[in-house]
C-alpha cells in the first residue's frame, strides 16, 4: 500500500508540475491559465492529449514538437520531474501530516518561481500573495509554529533582511527576492528562513563565480536569484532542523 501512495504522490507531482511551469510562463504575461489551450510556441498548433503526459511524452517525441519538429525546451520534463520527487520527498518525509500539506504548499510556489524568475527575472506579486494567504491560514489555525507568532516574526524578519540588503546595496536585490523572502518566513519561523539566507547567497555566490568562469554571467549584470532561493529552502526543509541543532550543538550553546 504504501507503494501504491508513494506513485500516487509521485504522480499527482508529474501532473502539477507541467502546471506550474505554464502558470511560470504565463502569469508574470498576465496571460489567462485557461486560455489559450497548451500549444507549441513555434508552430502554434494546438496539443492534444500525446503531447501533455508529463515527461513521457517528452521522451517518446524525442523532444520535439509532433508538427513542426521544433525543439522543445528541456525546462519542461525537468520541472516536471523534479516536482514529483520533491513531492514524493516531502511525504517520505512527513507522512499525511499538516507539515505535509505546508511543505506542498512551499514547493508549488517555488517552481512556479524558478519558472517565471529564469524566464522573465520576475517573481509574480499574485504568486506570492496567494500562497502567503494560504500559509498564513494555515499557520494560524491547523498547524501553527512553535512559539505561535515564530512565523509572523519569521515574515518580518526575511522582509527586512532582504529590505535592508537593496537598501544598502542600492538596489542590488530585487523587489520580488524581498517579498519572496518574507512570504518563507512565514513557512519557516526566524531561524530556518535565516539559514535559507546564508543558504541562497552561498549558492548565488557560487554558481554565479561559475557562470562568470564560464562566460554566462557578465559583471555588473542581473542574474535572477530566485532558484538559489529555492534550493536553499528546499534544503532547509528536509534538513534545516538538524542543521540548526548541529550548528547550536557545535558552538555549545
């Protein structure tokens, strides 16, 4: 049985996952998620059901579109693919639990982000509400932190962390990281959306000297950071905990 749950949640990530990468695409565009049907971005046809299974239909079209063989970008079976594992993750993880449905909730808005924030460097103002709406909902009735007001005090914490660093860098970080990292707090508590600080910029920092190395990132030019956000809170949330108690354990306090 548990087997038949765990593909369950695997797939139910497959399929929400090609969602958020459209829901990526179109919302910072203020396009409708309904309309137009799912169609190929060269061709314009529109896709019937052999084209939508997740990362299947990937792999048996070779990666290209059934009409015009255009090449279709990669982005696609990866989201969808890596939202099912972090799915079936956080249910190995967590069991059917409320800290099950929050950690849903943290991964759906993330993807979205990595979508939208690599496409366009923007992180959608409607994206972050929504989901700050429904955590918050959560926070304060089902499944609150521990103290009760950790995860407002968190919210305020990551908002004026981030504040704090545009200001004094004059503009350096964007004002959709900022909103971003006050919408985490509110899933984490202070100290783990701290850690998701020192986190993010760590992996900013590192990917971005390679990506220089490399010739892709050019001084003095944005990159969008959103995903080293994203791969700091996912790391926070299936090992923040113990990395916290390591770190309090090694200073001896």
């Amino acid at each position: 049985m548990e087997l038949v749950w765990g593909l369950y949640v695997f797939t139910c990530g497959l399929i929400l996952g090609s969602f958020y990468h459209v829901a990526g695409l179109r919302l910072p565009k203020k396009q409708s998620m309904l309309w137009p049907r799912s169609h190929c971005s060269s061709c314009k046809k529109t896709l019937k059901a052999i084209d939508l299974f997740p990362v299947l239909s990937y792999l048996l079209l070779k990666g290209k579109c059934r009409h015009c063989s255009q090449r279709i970008s990669y982005t696609y079976p990866l989201v969808e693919l890596v939202t099912a594992m972090l799915f079936l993750g956080a249910w190995l993880a967590f069991g059917w639990s409320w800290n099950f449905a929050v950690s849903l909730l943290l991964i759906s808005m993330l993807m979205i982000i990595i979508v939208s924030d690599l496409a366009y460097m923007l992180i959608p103002d409607k994206v972050l509400l929504s989901f700050a709406a429904a955590v918050l909902l959560l926070r304060i009735s089902v499944h609150p932190l521990d103290p009760w007001w950790s995860a407002l005090a968190g919210g305020a914490a990551g908002f004026l962390l981030l504040f704090m660093i545009a200001v004094l860098s004059k503009g350096g970080m964007g004002g959709g990281d900022i909103k971003l990292f006050g919408v985490l707090g509110l899933f984490f508590g202070v100290q783990e959306v701290i850690l998701v600080f020192f986190l993010s910029v760590l992996f900013g920092a590192l990917f971005g000297m390679l990506g220089w190395l490399a010739g892709k990132v050019k001084k003095g030019v944005p990159f969008a950071f959103g995903p080293y956000i994203a791969i700091a809170s996912m790391i926070a949330l299936f090992f923040g905990s113990d990395m916290i108690d390591w770190y309090i354990y090694l200073s001896g306090k």
